[in-house]
C-alpha cells in the first residue's frame, strides 16, 4: 500500500491540533483559505503522481538494471543506511539547484507561494517535478542501489520534513546543528534578505554547513514568508503554471538564444540584468482573500468528504483500469478547482460547486459501486443528506454575497 494513504489521518490530525494549539496561544499561525489552498495542491500533487510514477522510478529502475556499476544488498542495513544518507545529498543538490535553475524554481515555487508556515504547508507540493528531479537521484542507481531501497528511503526523507513546516516549535539545541528543524526550515522559506537560498537540506543540515548555503534563525528579526514575486491565487492550477507562464512570456521578450536560455537555464529572474531588491519585513502585506466566513466552512466541508477520496484513490490506483483512473483523478482535481473558484469568490464558483457537489453525491448514493467502494446504505443516505444541507447553506451565502474576483 502506498504509505501515504497511512500518512493522511496523521496528516489532517495534526494539522487540526497544531490549529488548535496555535489559537490557544494567540498565534495567528493559519489562514483558512490558504491553508485549504496548501491542501488542495497537496492532493493534486498525489493525483498527479500516481499518474506519472513511471517516469521517475520507471527511469530509476531501467538505469539501475542495464547501467549499474556493482549490486549493492537489500537486506543489509548498512545499504539502508548509506542510501538514506546518499538520498539526502542528492535531494540537497536537487533541491538547491530547484532554487537556482529558473525552470527548476518554476516546479519548487509552488512549494514557497504559501505566506504561512504551518504543516499545512509541508503538503502545498509541486505538480511538475516529475519533469525534471528525478535526473539528481540516478547516481544512486549507477551506484547499484536497488529500487526498493531508493524508493523506502526517498519516502523517510519525504515524511521526516512533515514535522519541521511549524512555527510552534522553537530551537532545539544541538538538533538545529546537526539535523533539519523547524528552526533552520523557517529560514529558508522566509522572504527576508538573509534567508534567501538558505538551508536545502531534508533530514540532515550538515551538507548546507559544508557547502556554505546555512543560515540560523535571527531571533531580532521577524520572518516573512512566500515568494518575492507573491501568486495571490488560491487556485491550484494556476499555482503550478504560472511561473511557466511567466518564463514563455520572458522568453519572447528578450533577444537572441543565450537570452533566451538564459531565461530558462539561468538564475530565477537573472534575464533581467537586475539584483534582487531589499526586502522589508515590516511592510510586508498578506495576501487575503474577501472569502465569507460561511464559503470557508463549506470548502472545509468539502475538503473533508474529499480526503477519503483521494485516500481511497491513492490504495485503488495500482488495481483501476485506465479509464476509471483517469476519471477518479479528474473528478477530484475538478473539486479542487471549485472549491478554489469558491474561496476566490469567482462569479461562476457558486452554481459550479453545487452542480459538482451534487452530481458527486447522486453518483455515489445511486451507483451501485464507487470505483469499486460498495458503500453500506446508511452511509450513501447521510453523505447525500449532508451534502444536500451544505449546498442549501451555500445557496444563501450566494444570495448575500458580492461575488467578485480578490
């Protein structure tokens, strides 16, 4: 099974308690709508990857069985501890050039664009990594370490930086010199002049230490978090591509094919001939959308009935057939979408997330199988009964709301 539908209750749970803690201690820790945004990216991201998993450990294992230059043992736990070790210093390669490779950044930014930092964040993960980062991990599978193993430890390195996206969580000691922390992890997700392209490590800090790219946490100076260029969406499409968009429309601007490389291949907004601004923390400004109270409450709503889905998609997806894979995927990347026109206050969001909140709910009350999910009667009745509720409530905020564009 694949370890990340285990992962999710975990997930949700400690998002919700570390909500709960931060209200409790007067931290304004979390913004509703980004939050869900950080969520909605999270889901498209594990729909996305299902879909593409061929072609980074697809290419892993055809390296690692027609090139490899010696077999090195699963079952010996020196390999496991090596390969966990070797990952990390080629996830800090991958990660530190996604920083300073422009179309590279474009894949990590999404990962930044969130003005919050809080475990929610930890899942606001790229759609289109699968491009490009799996090339920085083939050295492992020259090096003969078997798929299995890369893939478990690439898991461990993925999971342990869960627990670090938290602004609760103060220094730790000799911890913040030797591993990844909270502490070291706000730096570098803080806009600030001195926590830029800071601290890429995953598990370890050590490797930032050896390769002069750490910074410590300065406790005089408040961090800011997301992007200098910020992505005021909450639509997770548009969080994936803009930055794309934005490089093609760079590239038709400037003059002659090193430019234009340049562009692609050079350092985020290198083509410009321009340094990278001072950046003033107190004259930062968050972006927040007029999303009414009551829009909120019904795409938290929303995203809750859609968290089993993708739990179940993510345990069925190796069994479906291509078809029925395809239309699960789209199905649950659609709600993302409408919830996100929701929280934006588009003006057709309204009329389309009931019509899919709706369909969704007959589908699965009348059908005899959800994508192969026979759910018992009682549970088909109250789902389409609370659905039918939440979109009557939604309706009236339709009726008293401004439904503009933020």
């Amino acid at each position: 099974m694949n370890p990340i539908v285990l992962a999710i209750p975990v997930f949700m749970l400690t998002i919700v308690l570390e909500a709960w803690v931060a209200q409790r201690r007067g931290r304004a820790v979390y913004d509703t709508a980004d939050a869900l945004t950080s969520l909605h990216l999270g889901v498209v991201s594990q729909v996305i990857g299902v879909l593409v998993k061929l072609v980074m450990l697809g290419t892993y294992t055809a390296v690692y069985q027609h090139w490899r230059f010696t077999t090195l043992p699963a079952d010996s736990l020196w390999v496991w501890l090596g390969a966990l070790v070797a990952y990390d210093f080629c996830y800090y390669w991958a990660h530190r050039m996604g920083h300073e490779v422009s179309v590279l950044w474009a894949a990590h930014e999404v990962h930044h664009s969130s003005e919050y930092y809080n475990l929610s964040t930890a899942l606001r993960q790229t759609s289109s990594g699968w491009l490009l980062g799996w090339v920085f991990y083939l050295p492992m599978a020259l090096a003969g370490v078997p798929p299995l193993v890369m893939a478990v430890v690439a898991m461990i390195d993925l999971l342990y930086q869960y627990w670090v996206h938290t602004e609760l969580v103060g220094r730790l000691g000799w911890l913040d010199r030797v591993f990844v922390t909270p502490s070291n992890h706000r730096v570098h997700h803080g806009q600030n002049d001195y926590c830029i392209d800071r601290n890429y490590g995953g598990i370890f800090i050590l490797f930032d230490r050896l390769f002069g790219t750490f910074a410590e946490e300065r406790d005089d100076e408040p961090i800011r978090y997301g992007v200098r260029t910020p992505l005021r969406s909450l639509n997770p499409a548009w969080a994936n591509l803009h930055y794309y968009v934005a490089l093609w429309q760079a590239t038709g601007q400037v003059q002659g094919w090193r430019k234009k490389l340049q562009v692609w291949l050079g350092a985020p907004g290198a083509w410009t001939g321009q340094p990278l601004g001072h950046f003033d923390p107190a004259s930062f400004q968050y972006y927040r959308p007029a999303t009414p109270a009551g829009a909120q409450l019904y795409a938290m709503f929303q995203f809750a009935l859609l968290v089993p889905c993708i739990s179940h998609f993510l345990a069925l997806a190796p069994t479906l057939a291509t078809a029925p894979l395809l239309a699960y995927a789209a199905f649950i990347i659609a709600s993302t979408l409408a919830l996100a026109g929701l929280l934006e206050g588009r003006p057709w969001s309204g009329r389309i997330e009931q019509l899919r909140a709706l369909g969704a709910a007959l589908a699965f009350a009348l059908l005899p199988d959800w994508f192969s999910y026979s759910a018992p009667l009682i549970i088909k009745l109250a789902t389409l009964i609370a659905v039918v509720i939440a979109v009557s409530c939604l309706e009236k905020i339709i009726k008293t709301t401004q439904w503009r564009p933020t």
